[in-house]
C-alpha cells in the first residue's frame, strides 16, 4: 500500500497482523540501500508474537519516491511520524489515546538514526530499539578522537565512498548524485575533495545526529551497538547514553554491546530479536520483564558441544560504563617514534568496510604466526606499553591517555587504538577500531592532548601487555600527502572502563537441550550398565607393574583383534608397542587404559585388575593423538585446568613435571606462542602430572623435527628414571631403537616377539636394525585384512 505521507511524496509501506485484533503496534526501519523488503522476516517475526507491524521504504529506496535526506527532521522523519498517524486510524491498533497509537519502533543502522530522531520529535513512541546506527552523524564520518576538539577528524573515505556508491552507482541516467538530494551530494563532494566539512556541512550534519536531541528522547529506549563495527562502533551508542542519562534522565535506559555489526557476521541475531522482543514486550504489553541496564558480549567464549563452534558468552549490569569507577595503568614506554611516507603508501590496515572483525582476525593471525600485524606497518606505528601484568584486566568501554605529540609539519593525523600483547608478541586489536586523531596549528612542533582511544570489551591475561598503539597511515582514512615525522610521549597513565558483570542465564531453548542430552545420557549410561560385563576388582600378585595374561578381544562382526596376548613390563622400563596398520595395537592400548573391556584375558598395574571404571586408572597417565589446550591461556593455567578438571587440586609434583619435561619459562606463556614441538612436551606434561606409574603414548613424536625428538626422547628416559614405566605406540622404527629399553611386536592381534631391544637386535648372533628384524618377522603381510596363506 502506498501512503502519501508530503505532497508528491508516496511511502510503499506494508502491514503485518497477529491473530488477536487489536494490538500494539511497531514500525521497523530498513538499512541504507535496503527496502522495505530486508525487513520481512523481522516483522512477520514480531506479528506472530502478538504485534501489528508496518514496514515502509525511505525515501528514494525501494519503490518509495522522493530523494535521500539521510533522515532529516522535515523529510524521512516527518514521513514516519505520518505512518504512526496512520495506525492512529486503524482499527487494527490499540490506542492509548485519540490519535495516539500504542507504538514502538526499531531500525538498525540507517533505520536506527530514523527510530531515534522520530522518538525525539513524536512524544506518540511509546517503546524505541536503534541497532548499529550513529549518534552523532559528523563524529561517525569525520571521526575525532581528541578529547574536547571542535576540529573534524580525518575523513572515513573508504565507508563514505562505499555508501555513496550504494545509492549512485544503480544506473549511469540518474546522474552523479543518484538519488541524493542535491545538498547531501555536494556535502559528499567537498569531503573528497578537502577532506573536511564545511561549517554549512557541519550544520547538515549535526542536523540528523540524534545526540543533538537528546534531551527530548523520553521514550524507553533500548541502545544496541556492534564490537565488529568500524562504522559505527561502541563509542556512538556510548556518548548517545551518556547525553540521555544527563539531559532526560527520566528516560528508562538499556544498552547491548553484541559481537555482530557492519564488519561482523549476525552470528547473535536470535538473541538479539529476543532482546528486542522482551523490550517491547515489556514497554507495549506492559509484561513484568526484568531487563538488564547493560549487556555485553565477550566473543573468547565457551566451544559449543553442538558444531565447536566458539559462543559468544553475554554478560549483565546493572550499571553502564560510565557508570563504574574508572582504573588506571601506568605505561613504561618513554616515547613512540614514527614516520609518516609520502603519500601515505604503504598504508596500515584496520579495518574494511563489511570484513573488519575478518580482517582484524586476519591481522590477530599474522601477528600470532609471523610478528606482523598488517594495522600496525614496521617504522610507521608503535607502542605505549604497561608492564607484564600481574593480574588479569578487563576493559568494557572507553579508555584515554593524556600524551604529547610532535610533529616535524604544524599538523599531525595519527590513529591511536587500545591493544593487547601477548609474551610471544602477538597483537590483539579488537575488531580492528582505531581512534583517529586530527591536529592542526601546531606550535613550536609539540602539544598535549588527551586521546579518547576506543570503546572496546577487551580482556587481557597474566603476563600480557596492554598497550597504546599508534599508527601513522590506515588505509580507510583521508591522510596528508607530505611526509614527515612522528613522536608520541605518555603524560598520564592509561584510564579505562570496566563493568561489574555477571554471565547472563541462557534462552530456554539454549537451555533445554542440555537438559535433553543429559536425560540421554543418563539412559546411555543406564543401559551400558545393565549390558556391560560384572567385573569385581581382583589382585594378582607379580612384581611386573605391568602384567598382561592371555588378553583377547573379538568385536560383534568376529574380529579377533587381540589373541591371547601375554607379557609383563617392569618398572622403569620404557617399552615400544610395534606393529602394522591392523595388528591390534590400538586395541591393546584401548584396554590398558580402560577405555573398552576385553573379551578375555586380564590386565594388572601394580596387581591391580584394569577394566573401565577400574580404581587403578587412576595411577595410568595418556596422550592420545593431537594436544588440545585453550591457546589463550598460558600452559601452566592449561595444565591447572586440566587437574582441576578431573577433580583433583593442589599437584605437588608440577615442578618436578615440569623439569623432567624442561618446559622451563615457556610454562607461563600463551600456548598460542607455542612451536610444536613445545606443545608435545605441554601434552606429556600434562600426562604426566600426579606422576602416575604407567605413561601410555600414541605416536608422541608426530610432527617434530629431529631436534624435538631427540629432546622429546630424553624426556621418556627421563621419566622412566624415576622409576615409572613408560608405554609408547609408533610406527618410526629408527625413533623406538633409540628411545624403548624393551619391546612388544603384535601381528594380526598375536604376540611375535617380546624382550630387552638389545636381545633383539641381536637376534641371530649379527647386529641388525629394528627395521630388518620388523620385517624379518613380519615379511611382506602388512595389509590390513589380508588372508593368511
């Protein structure tokens, strides 16, 4: 349907009814270059939750007529306040009033500017939701992180452009401004060409900022802003809940800061509809809602048990950022010191429109795995470091630092951002934000100024650095064309933000399938109990730590994968379990470590019977294919995690783990810092912590170079000094000769040979390689399932 909402000026516009007549009402505002088409599933979403909801295109979008205003008071914003006066009339709606409908309205992005100016001038909005949109129109162009600064900042070309082109680049007939309107098109003009506005553009400008009308937002008002956004970032719906705090703070106020935005996926779009849903169901059904003052996401999150994927992990206050006491840290580095090259080529890269947080995880990457981090170019950026911290730091929202800059010209355009680093070196840069900063009339080459580096959640570990970064370029800015020179002193020690927070409880949905997969594992578990074999603990009494008598295993298709295997391993023995692909090692191992039951035959560690569940597991330490560690943490917090895991505190043998494994000082960096040889020797320490008498290894030297196994080697030997014993399963023959003091040959699930590595070697009274004697008795039967002759 079409509404004609200005003379000339037709809005196609189109409703959504729930099944109960009448209803509260809510208006959804579409994105930039969208229509009212990119709404749909969102408003037939929220008419099957019990509301009437009108879609509409904006002006000079979709099939609507007239031309982009970018949401000024006389045009998009007095079209929407005629649509409520629409529903007014409508039958449909419930009214709280005459001519005044109950209502809400949301938008994200553009439509989030148009749901926060109309509420600002239509005291008929009763409920209000702006997603990713701006506050303050000149700031999220022009971008200025000097604190109390009137002077624009460098001007976000590479976004502007993007937008601009989204609207001029549908046909060549509808001229260089496409569907702009004349003003907003010369506006864009000048920019490109003098990279600032004019005071005329600025006035424009600020004329569809929100934040100017603050004051007069007294609808309940829910702001919802993206980490992932280098648009429109955290700091946008900060200073907007700032301003309505102190100018209408009668104002019922809530703020998110979810993982998504411009640069993000939507990967927290359902939990954000059900936010959005509770808030108008809260404002216009007048539902007891208990909703949180402040939501924020940390993306480092737990790994999903349904696609190991990582879930981004919500958490609530009952507070906003400024709100809280701010903290401060002092920063060691003297002074920063930075060239700027001619032209600004090669230039930093932050952030880009639409694959920000991608890039910014691109950069995390690189700097992980090479040093370099494409945002911050070698001689064109640099650091204002803490020290190592001693305690962990969690930043939630803005931080500033006073610093004084010289430059060799009058002027200086630099981009300062909130980082953190690892031990190893590796950058983190949330999502890829900066805070550019623009000076101009630089007297004698110096001046003081306090940097308002970004809104950010960002969290940092013990032992890493928090640090100022700065950077001379970046690609998405406008920047001088001469060179010159750079140096950057701290004034005052780092003040940030952080947020009394506790996990928020999950949706009922996140919660019941939990609740599903517990009640099946419990049944699981109720009939593996009922089927599984009635074993009773028994002692043996040996003096091998190790015995294993008549042991076989067949599998319900009749594979006799292990066939009456018999041998005893000593104490401090280290024993190689050799044989072909199929020769039943693997089962033999499965049943050393309890993992499935023998069909026949027993096992005994210290006299005591093995079978899964068997108290002697307890004394039986693995490692089993790949190490898997958190690689945010640091190896001893991973080692830690690990015991406290399993229900175990306080290890004493950790030092004597960790010499024995010589992990040394890399025990208190990140494991993402790690090599890989590194990582096998954090995965046998963390096998062998409790020191349990039997190590049982699958392939422990898979992917080291000859120096990490000859290391990894020493380490076996050294274990087993201590008098344990050590079980190792690998296919590298010339590895086993040089490590085991003893071993286990199996062939198809029998025992071929079995004694001291030297008696074998010496078998036939000639010396020979462990490979000749492998394939002496194996000869050339090492196919899998290959019939005997």
């Amino acid at each position: 349907e079409f509404i004609e909402t200005a003379p000339g000026i037709s809005i196609d516009t189109a409703q959504y009814l729930p099944k109960k007549l009448p209803a509260p009402a809510i208006l959804i505002a579409h994105g930039f270059g969208g229509s009212k088409d990119s709404v749909e599933s969102d408003a037939k979403f929220f008419a099957s939750k019990g509301f009437v909801v009108m879609t509409w295109s904006a002006r000079g979008f979709g099939e609507s007529t007239g031309q982009i205003e970018m949401n000024s008071l006389d045009s998009e914003v007095a079209d929407t306040r005629a649509l409520i006066s629409y529903l007014a009339k409508s039958k449909n709606v419930i009214l709280d009033a005459k001519g005044d409908p109950r209502v809400g309205i949301m938008g994200s992005s553009y439509g989030g500017a148009n749901a926060l100016l109309t509420a600002s001038q239509d005291s008929r909005i009763d409920a209000v939701v702006a997603d990713i949109t701006w506050s303050d129109l000149q700031q999220g162009l022009f971008p200025q992180a000097v604190a109390r600064s009137f002077e624009s900042g460098p001007f976000k070309k590479v976004w502007a452009g993007t937008f601009f082109s989204a609207v001029t680049l549908q046909g060549a007939y509808l001229g260089e401004c496409g569907a702009f309107a004349q003003r907003w098109c010369d506006a864009y003009e000048n920019a490109v060409l003098q990279g600032r506005p004019s005071p005329s553009e600025k006035k424009l400008l600020e004329s569809v900022s929100p934040i100017r009308f603050a004051p007069t937002i007294s609808a309940p008002t829910l702001l919802s802003q993206g980490q992932a956004d280098s648009l429109f970032p955290l700091s946008e719906s900060y200073k907007l809940a700032k301003e309505i705090k102190k100018t209408s703070a009668g104002t019922e106020l809530s703020m998110i800061w979810h993982a998504d935005g411009h640069d993000g996926s939507n990967a927290q779009a359902p939990y954000l509809r059900e936010q959005f849903l509770f808030w108008f169901q809260k404002h216009l059904l007048d539902r007891e809602i208990d909703f949180p003052v402040f939501q924020f996401t940390r993306s480092n999150g737990s790994i999903s048990l349904q696609d190991s994927t990582v879930i981004p992990k919500v958490f609530t206050s009952e507070k906003l950022p400024f709100e809280t006491e701010p903290r401060q840290l002092p920063l060691v580095t003297p002074t920063a010191a930075l060239i700027y090259p001619i032209g600004g080529v090669p230039s930093a890269i932050s952030a880009l429109p639409g694959i920000g947080s991608a890039g910014a995880l691109a950069s995390q990457l690189l700097s992980n795995l090479a040093g370099f981090s494409p945002a911050f170019l070698p001689g064109q950026s640099g650091f204002l470091e803490s020290a190592p911290l001693k305690e962990p730091i969690s930043v939630v929202g803005p931080s500033s630092i006073k610093v004084r800059i010289t430059s060799t010209t009058n002027d200086a355009t630099l981009f300062f951002s909130l980082v953190s680093k690892s031990p190893g070196g590796a950058i983190n840069l949330p999502n890829g934000i900066v805070a550019p900063v623009k000076i101009s009339n630089i007297s004698n080459g110096t001046k003081d100024v306090v940097i308002n580096l970004p809104a950010t959640v960002l969290d940092a570990s013990i032992g890493d650095l928090l640090a100022v970064g700065i950077s001379s370029t970046d690609q998405g800015y406008e920047t001088p064309k001469t060179s010159r020179f750079y140096s950057v002193s701290p004034l005052s020690p780092l003040t940030y933000e952080t947020s009394i927070a506790t996990a928020a409880q999950s949706s009922s949905a996140n919660f019941l399938w939990p609740l599903g997969a517990f009640a099946s594992v419990v049944i699981a578990a109720m009939f593996v109990r009922i089927r599984r074999p009635k074993i009773l603990p028994t002692k043996e009494s040996s003096t091998a730590l190790v015995a294993v008598t008549n042991l076989g295993k067949t599998y319900k298709d009749g594979h006799r994968a292990v066939v009456d295997l018999s041998f005893e391993v000593q104490r401090g023995q280290v024993v190689g379990l050799l044989g072909p692909n199929g020769a039943g090692k693997t089962t033999a191992l499965r049943m050393m470590m309890g993992l499935i039951f023998p069909t026949k035959g027993s096992i005994y560690l210290n006299g005591e019977s093995v079978y899964p569940g068997s108290p002697a597991l307890s004394n039986i330490g693995s490692f089993i294919e790949g190490p898997g560690f958190l690689p945010h943490l640091s190896g001893r917090e991973n080692l830690r995690l690990y015991w406290q895991s399993i229900g175990r505190d306080n290890e004493q043998h950790l030092d004597q783990v960790v010499a024995i494994t010589k992990l040394g000082t890399a025990l208190d960096k990140k494991v993402r810092t790690y090599s890989q040889g590194m990582r096998q020797r954090l995965a046998i320490a963390q096998s062998m912590l409790g020191m349990p008498d039997l190590l049982v290894l699958d392939e422990p030297t898979n992917g080291l170079d000859p120096q990490q196994i000859a290391e990894m080697r020493q380490v076996l030997k050294n274990y087993a000094s201590t008098g344990r014993t050590v079980v190792i399963s690998s296919h590298l023959l010339a590895e086993i000769q040089q490590t085991c003091s003893h071993v286990v040959l199996m062939h198809r699930g029998e025992l071929i040979a079995f004694g001291p590595m030297e008696d074998l070697l010496s078998k036939n009274r000639r010396s020979q390689s462990l490979e000749e004697i492998f394939l002496e008795l194996i000869g050339d039967d090492l196919v899998i399932g290959q019939e005997t002759q």
